[in-house]
C-alpha cells in the first residue's frame, strides 16, 4: 500500500510565550516491511537548533530548539511511503513461545523488561485477560487474535484528539474509548499473561474516501521468532499493510508526535490539527503493510 500523507499540527497560544526543547516523532518508520520513499519536516517558527537521532525507543526524532517570542507553533510533516506486509502470519513461533504465559529467559527477559511491566493493575482488566487466555486455550497467537476482536466487539470507538490514554479499567467500565485507550487496555491484557507489549502511533488506511483522517493508535506485542507484531483492537485485526507505524514505546507518552512545553504564566493554548492522507495499491510485492 502506498501512503502519501500531510500532517499540520498547529499550536496558537492566547499571549506570546517562549518555547522549550520540543521533540518532534513524524518520520514513519523505515524497516524490512514499511519502505519511506520521500520525507520532509518544516517547522514554524524555525528552531536555532535541530538534531535528527534516535531516541530510547529506536524512533527518529528531530530535537528542536527555539528562541524569542511566538504566540504559535506550527509543524508540517509531509511523506510518502509503502507497505508490502500482505500476510500478517508469516511467521513461525519459537517453540517455547507458542503457549502463555510466556517466561523469556535471560537476555531477552531483561530486554523485554519495560514492556512486561504492568502500568496499571486492575482486577476487571485481568478478568478480561484470563477469560480470552481460557477460550484460547493458552495458545499465544490464538489468545491475541482473540483479543482484539473481543474489544473491538464490546468497546465503541470515540475521537478524542488531545489527552493522555485513560485507564484501562475505565476504557472497560465504560466499553468505550479513543484508540489510544483500546491499544492501553490492549497491552495491559497481553502483560498479565507475560507478553511484551508496546504503543503505536501512526496512520491507518481509511475505509472509505469520505472518512476524516486522524493520527491513530495500536500496539505491537513482541513473538520471539517473530519480532515485534501489530495488533489493532479498534477494528479487531492483526496488522498487515494497513497502518503506517511512526513511533512505539512501552508507554503512550514517549511515542506522542510532539513533546515539548513553553515557558510563561496565565497562557492557554488551543491545538489545531488537519491530516490529508491518501492511499493506493503499491506495485511492490514484498520479499517475504493527535490518536484519535
């Protein structure tokens, strides 16, 4: 699938301020199954400093410093890039992993540490979990599959652009949430059965020409012999070549498109954002696819 997409996130501000360091996550990722073709990032007013890196997570990320006043903010990312993951299954489990819970055994226990931990413990959320681990039967890939189709049957999708993920026992309570929430409440699940688990911010395929685009949000649960693998529990899927992923982390805070403050008192400020995103089939065949 090819992606061509414009991003305008625009901060106005009610009296000038000064801005801090921002931290700006817009590049798509680039690996075996996501190829970016052309990327480019503008940035109003323009920073005295600019440092492209990677971050803890292995996301590419542009440090922006700034000087002076402004009584706004304005970030342009525009890109192009293909998905070529068609099956969502290509993999074969290491053996020890094809059962839950999973125990990793040194090193890959210590690496996989941070997303192991469970952010939020919740009874309802582990009576979630050890329900679909016993109609799965204990098999890994059978307990996520069935995951995400059960919360996207019983939780109803809401827009939400600005705002941290609620709780995963709220998003449960309620059966409703952003996509954000649903992926939280998703990788608490998988954590309770010893699964890694870790926040995705990025791009979904709209399913129709008429639907507004928005900045979406899923999760990847690491399958040894797999590597990392998307799940989306708003549409009840694994992921293919659907979604372009831009950034990941063990918690939704460190993969947000801007992270960044500004420096004054009595200031409130309104965040706009406009997404144009179009999609078409790509001729490449692959060798081997503000959250709403």
């Amino acid at each position: 699938m090819l992606f061509q997409v414009q991003h305008t996130s625009r901060y106005r501000y009610s009296s000038p301020v000064q801005l801090d360091r921002h931290t700006l996550r817009f590049r798509p990722r680039s690996d075996g199954t996501i190829r970016v073709r052309d990327f480019r990032l503008r940035v109003h007013p323009r920073p005295y400093s600019w440092s492209e890196c990677l971050d803890l997570e292995g996301n590419t990320v542009v440090e922006a410093g700034f000087d002076g006043w402004t009584d706004s903010l304005t970030v342009i990312a525009q890109f192009s890039a293909e998905t070529t993951r068609q099956n969502p299954f290509d993999f074969v489990l290491a053996p020890w992993a094809t059962m839950l819970p999973l125990y990793p055994i040194e090193p890959l226990a210590r690496a996989l540490a941070p997303y192991r931990f469970r952010q939020q413990e919740s009874e309802v959320v582990d009576q979630l979990a050890r329900s679909v681990f016993t109609e799965a039967g204990g098999r890994t890939v059978t307990f996520l599959t069935m995951l995400a189709r059960r919360l996207a049957e019983t939780i109803d999708p809401t827009l939400r652009i600005e705002g941290a993920p609620q709780s995963p026992e709220t998003t449960l309570l309620k059966r409703s949430g952003a996509c954000r929430d649903v992926a939280v409440l998703f990788n608490e699940a998988c954590r309770f059965v010893g699964l890694a688990a870790r926040f995705v911010s990025g791009y979904q395929r709209p399913r129709a020409e008429t639907d507004a685009r928005y900045l979406h949000a899923w999760s990847e649960i690491f399958l040894p012999g797999a590597g990392w693998r998307g799940f989306d529990p708003v549409t009840g899927l694994a992921i293919a070549d659907d979604h372009i992923a831009v950034a990941a982390a063990a918690i939704p805070s460190a993969a947000t498109p801007i992270d960044g403050s500004y420096r004054t008192s009595g200031v409130t400020s309104a965040l706009e954002v406009q997404i144009d995103l179009e999609t078409e089939p790509s001729a490449v065949v692959a060798s081997s696819s503000e959250a709403s």
